[in-house]
C-alpha cells in the first residue's frame, strides 16, 4: 500500500531501490493516563500513535511531517525501540524487531542510530569531542586500541567536515552547526544502514541549515544510508525527501512521492499545511490563496470518531463523522485517507506549489 | 511625518570581555500602516534594535546613541516614566515565546486587564469587558469563559493569540512583532500572520517585524532591512529584495534556503563561515570573511548604506561595483556556483588571504560563541 509509483529522479538515485529496510505494520502506542496515589486506575490513554502502517525502501529518504503532537518523533522513537510499541509489527530486513532485548537489541542498534533536534542539549558537555563521537564504539566494544579509536573518530570528524585536530575540545567551544555535524557523526559511527533525523535543522540558522542539509544528503548519497527525516518545514522536507508520510493525531493520512504529495495534495489536511508555508517569493505569496485551518489540533486522549480532520476540514460532511477512511489510492497515485479529496482546482486555488506539475 | 524615525542608532554593551556591538548605526523609519520586516541572522542585533526602541535595553553597562524618534517623539532621552506611558500604549510588542512572556500565576483575562488598567483611567468591568472583547477579536473560542483560565491552559497558538490581544488591546500605533511564529506550527502561524494583516489593515497600526524565516516576511512586510553584525546591509521594497537583491549576504540567505518551486536535485548553496563575534568584528566589510567575492580592498574599508543608483528606495552597503553586483545576481540566479560566478564576472583570481580567512572561519571554534539558535 505504501509502495507508491517512483519517479525516474529518485529512481535513479540509490541501487536496490524497491526493496523494503524497514517494514511498519499497525503500530500503536498508548500512554495511560492515571488516576489515584497508591492503586492508580487507568483512566484514558493519549493515542500518540494509532494504527501506523508503511515501508522504509532501502537508499531512500522517508520524510515525516505534521503539527506538533500528530506523533511523528514518537514513531520515530519506535522504530529505534528506543521507546516500546503498545502493538505493531516492527520488520527490519525482515527480522522482527519489536519483541528483540538484551544482546540482540545491542546488536541491532549498530544499525539504526538517531540524529536529535538540539544539538546543545544532546551532546554531554563534560565529555571530549572525541570522546562522545567514539561512545558508540565504547559502547559496542569496537576499536579498543587506544591509537585506533582516535584514528577512526577523527576520521568521521573530517567525514563530517570537523577539523580533526578538535578531537580534544569539549561541545561548547563549538557553533550550533558545528554542533550538529558532531551529532551526525556520532550516528555514523557505526556505519548504520539507516538513520532517523528528529528536526536535525530547526534549531539552526538558515545560513548553517543548508550547511547540514547539504551535508546529509551528500553523506547519503555517499554512503547509501537509508534515511527517515522528521521536519516540520516543508519546503525543507521537499528539498530533503523521496517519498513523504503525513500524520495528523497519531496516523497517516497521506502518503506520497515528494513530486507528487506537494503538486497535487489529496487529503485536504494536506493541502492546508502546504498552503499555510509562507513562500519566500513575493509573487508566488500574492498568487496563492491562504487556506487557514480554523482551531487548534484536537486532543489525542479523545481523538475525534471516524475522519479524525473532520473537525477541521472544510469539506467535511456526514461519511466523515461516521465512517473512518480507508488508506487507499487516489487520483494522481497519491495514497490517501479520505472520503472527499481535493480536486486539482482546489489544489490550484491554494498550493503555491501545484504550477511545478504542470511546468 | 513617518511614525517611527529611527537615526544612526547604536546600541553597545560593556562586559569583561570587551564591548558588544550589538547595534552599531542604523536608520530607517516606518510610516502608519506600513510593515517593515527586519531579516538576519541570530546575534544580527535584529532583536536589540527593536528592544531599544521599547526602552527596555537600558541596563547600566549600555551605551546607546543616536536618535529614536516616535511621533515627533525622542525616545532616548525620555525619563522612564515617559516611556512606561507610551510602552504598551502606543507601542506594543509580541514576544518569541508566549509561555515565558505571559505570568504563570495570574488568568489571561486579568493581565491583559492589567495592560488596560495601567494606560486608561476605566473600571474593572469596563476593562475586562475590553480583555474579552480582544480575545475574541483574535479568535479564541468562548472568550468569557477562556479569560478565566490560566496560561498553562492555553496551546501555543492560543497564548500567541492572547499575547497579541494583550499587546493590542489599547490600540497601539505601532507593533513591533519579535519572531512571532518562530515556536509555531505552520497552520497555527498562518492564522497568526493572517490576524496581524487582518488588525493592520482595520486600525491602520505600523508593524515591525523581526524574523529569520524569509517567507514570513515576504508574505508580511511592504518593505525589508537585512541586518548583518549589527548593521543593515540591505534595505528595499519587498519585491526587490527578492527579484533584484544587491549585498552577498542578501544572496547568501536567498540561495540557502530550500524554494518550493525549483528542482529538488538543486543544491543549497550555505554561507561558508558563520556571524562573527560583536566583540571582535573583522576590520574593513564586517561580511568580508564570508563573502566569495571580497577583494584585499574590502578587508580595510568600511561600507556605508547608499542607495542604489535606478532602484527607487533601495540601498546597500556594500563595496562592489553597481554593475558587478548585478551582473554577479544575473549568474547566481542561473544556478551558478558563486566561485564560478566570481571567476565570470570579475576576472580575477580570488585572492588567496581570503580564502585562507574563509577557511579559518570555518573550522574554528570561536572562545565566546554567538549564539546560534534562532532568537
């Protein structure tokens, strides 16, 4: 269902495309709302993740989008098992991973490493450059020589683009960008066969964001890493990602190439995200039409019935209240979860972006 | 008259380090109904400038100079109790971060009684009457009942929105907007650019605002100053900003960032380097270590704004010629890479110092770090 059409572009651009890493299926995480002191009574959950399905093609890059709270970074926490599923099926290189713990576990992190939003809280500010960037190695008992280690460290250093005689400083002597290659070095490390970005760039300045950015996907293409980049700047997620998944309170809702999702939008959640990103081009901005979504994003401890847009969406009518949407393919190969997709007038009317189709 | 004036203003902080230029002469002005968006980089003194003209960057190491007139008004010279009663009367400001600017302690409906009550001689009822007739003007649901809750109780789109109905409650003239979006989803910051338009346009208040994100401002503002290390290098009308930029640096930000309609195999091509240190700023062009077309020349001369001769109300301060500069935008536009647009055009090779100071910005760890996370 998640294998949509590939385009040649992104076709062409890893061997062994096709071929799925990682393969998500029905994956639910629940947290339990309590009350009571000594014997606590579940008394709800918040859904953050609610019945998640999709693959991760080996070579690509996977983008995740959506409001704060729609249960991106959580998902992503799943998939490293950094966090445990509720239920869901979990596959990587068709090994099932969700029930893996202890030794195993271990071994399978050698394969899948993180990429965090702050790079100042997430590097340990009394530990050496070299140190936190050959933790992984510690960690994995790899490369005990002494001399060894510091070889292989400042080698990923000058991978990333750090001078490799910084070995010895410690994180504050360095920029946020600086920061943040350290981070992504740190995930090299083990050579993994995918790694997950949470917000790598949103706490950068726009100057050293494309420094980052141009980074991963020169490293990716390098090294034919498997990436799931989690952002919520769009045009970033386009610039960064093949296929892009779209969530809204902890499910997918649209999922389509990047060509496709941001030339013609189905899912009407999506068309109103692409048409709220401001457009750095005075023409294009007076072109389009600014579609506002009224309110705020519902709770996920009681997350609306069937359609959970509904309550939100313009074009909501009765189906939507009572019958919840397949996931299915709609026109143009976008696949999505809704009864009343946009039309490509209406797409027209608000995303700045719809002329690339045609163009 | 504009409404607001503000003349070779400087801002400079004293600390054991040495002096911070924060902000280091600037000028510009802002008419009634006009919207100035200001861009930079962290640490541009983007923020500083617009503190300053609230009064509220008078701490006892600063040393301000120039001149901030408002209204006819001077500002700098105004005793504290001047300026308390035009601050959040006539001009209002929204604040980055909605959860540190509003009082944990005290219901939404009290504190923006509060603002009420310090600038108008009304009752009690007469200004909650006001704080709720705001809140539901910038569209919170159920505002009678909402006044009574407490900030904590708010999402962050709703406590920017009560910010806002706070700042405007006494009908400001002016709005001076501090990245107002920046902690905010994209849905939830089109509804918040959307009621600023919406309130500009019904009371005619002049806006500012500061931000990094290019895309608001091309969709708010009428006019943009690009700041750098504390001076603006760049000041034009939107549109021109963006169709015919002439400072390296206004080109630096417009081609780092991702465009929505171009091809996705595109490169971004990022600033090498990153801003200097306000103690230390590199003598000549302080964008010199950065830029990929300095010459020797540039490293000991100081630009100043000037207009830019055929561009009515655009100026630049920048040391290359009018025709290099347009001819180098030509090519940078077409894709090319700056270094190969500075080998077309200026037929010379780079001088090698340059890139050695380029190369070192680069790579090195500077002892007192311009913070870097957007302000």
């Amino acid at each position: 269902m998640s294998d949509t059409a590939t385009t040649p572009e992104t076709g062409a651009r890893q061997p062994g495309r096709g071929e799925p890493l990682m393969e998500v299926r029905d994956l639910v995480k629940h947290f339990p709302l309590t009350s009571g002191i000594i014997f606590q009574r579940k008394v709800g959950a918040v859904q953050a993740v609610d019945g998640v399905s999709f693959d991760v093609m080996r070579g690509e890059t996977l983008g995740l989008v959506g409001e704060s709270g729609c249960g991106k970074s959580t998902t992503a926490r799943l998939l490293l098992r950094l966090m445990d599923a509720t239920s869901g099926s979990i596959r990587f290189e068709g090994q099932e991973i969700s029930d893996l713990s202890g030794e195993r576990l271990k071994t399978l992190r050698q394969d899948m490493q993180m990429i965090f939003q702050d790079p100042y809280s997430s590097l340990n500010p009394r530990k050496t450059v070299g140190t936190i960037i050959g933790e992984p190695f510690a960690i994995q008992g790899m490369h005990t020589g002494e001399g060894e280690r510091k070889k292989t460290v400042q080698e990923l250093m000058d991978t990333v683009g750090l001078n490799p005689e910084h070995y010895n400083r410690y994180p504050h002597e360095f920029s946020g960008g600086q920061r943040q290659r350290i981070g992504v070095a740190r995930a090299l490390a083990l050579k993994p066969k995918l790694i997950i970005a949470d917000e790598p760039v949103s706490a950068l300045d726009v100057s050293i964001q494309a420094q980052v950015l141009n980074l991963l996907r020169q490293l990716q293409r390098d090294l034919g890493i498997t990436l799931v980049f989690i952002a919520h700047d769009l045009s970033v997620v386009r610039h960064m990602c093949d296929r892009v998944a779209v969530m809204y309170l902890g499910r997918i809702v649209e999922m389509a190439s990047s060509e496709e999702l941001y030339a013609h939008p189905r899912m009407p959640y999506t068309g109103a995200l692409m048409s709220a990103v401001p457009v750095a081009d005075p023409r294009l901005a007076a072109e389009k039409k600014r579609q506002v979504l009224a309110g705020d994003v519902p709770s996920p401890t009681n997350p609306p019935k069937a359609c959970r847009f509904h309550t939100r969406c313009w074009k909501a009518q009765e189906i939507c209240r009572t019958e919840d949407p397949p996931l299915e393919v709609k026109e143009g190969g976008n696949v999505a979860a809704c009864h009343f997709p946009l039309t490509d007038a209406e797409v027209a009317e608000r995303v700045p972006t719809f002329r690339a189709r045609k163009g | 008259m504009a409404l607001l004036e503000i003349d070779n203003l400087s801002v400079h902080f004293e600390t054991d380090d040495g002096i911070v230029k924060a902000v280091d002469g600037i000028s510009y002005t802002v008419d009634r109904g006009q919207t100035l968006g200001i861009v930079g980089e962290s640490g541009s003194g983007k923020s500083v400038s617009s503190l300053t003209v609230m009064g509220l960057s008078r701490s006892r190491n600063a040393r301000i100079s120039g001149s901030i007139k408002f209204d006819g008004k001077e500002l700098l010279t105004s005793s504290d109790d001047e300026l308390r009663k035009i601050r959040g009367n006539d001009i209002a400001m929204i604040f980055q971060d909605p959860l540190s600017s509003l009082h944990p302690f005290y219901k939404v409906g009290a504190q923006i009684v509060e603002a009420v009550r310090t600038h108008r001689n009304v009752s009690k009822q007469q200004a909650y009457d006001r704080a709720i007739e705001m809140l539901g003007l910038v569209g919170i649901p159920e505002p009678r009942k909402r006044a009574e809750s407490y900030p904590h109780e708010f999402s962050g789109g709703m406590r920017q929105r009560a910010m806002i109905a706070m700042a405007l409650a006494n009908d400001p003239k002016l709005l001076i907007a501090d990245e107002p979006t920046t902690a905010l989803d994209v849905t939830v910051q089109a509804q918040i650019l959307e009621l600023i338009e919406r309130l500009q346009s019904e009371f005619d208040t002049a806006v500012v605002v500061i931000t990094h994100d290019l895309g608001v401002v091309a969709e708010m503002a009428d006019e943009i100053a690009v700041m750098y290390a504390g001076r603006i290098v760049e000041h034009a009308k939107t549109d021109t900003i963006f169709a015919g930029p002439e400072h390296p640096y206004t080109w630096g930000l417009l081609s780092s960032i991702p465009k929505l309609d171009s091809p996705r195999d595109e490169e971004l091509v990022p600033i090498a380097g990153r801003p200097p240190s306000l103690i230390n700023l590199p003598g000549g062009c302080s964008f010199h270590p950065r830029c990929p077309y300095v010459k020797p020349a540039h490293m000991k001369t100081d630009p100043t704004l000037e207009p830019v001769p055929g561009s009515d109300g655009h100026k630049v301060a920048c040391l290359l010629a009018h025709e290099t500069r347009q001819k180098l935008w030509r090519e940078l536009r077409e894709g090319t890479a700056p270094v190969e647009a500075r080998a077309d055009v200026m037929q010379d090779a780079p001088p090698p110092e340059a890139i050695e100071a380029l190369e070192e910005t680069e790579g090195r760890p500077a002892p007192t770090t311009v913070e870097e996370q957007p302000s």
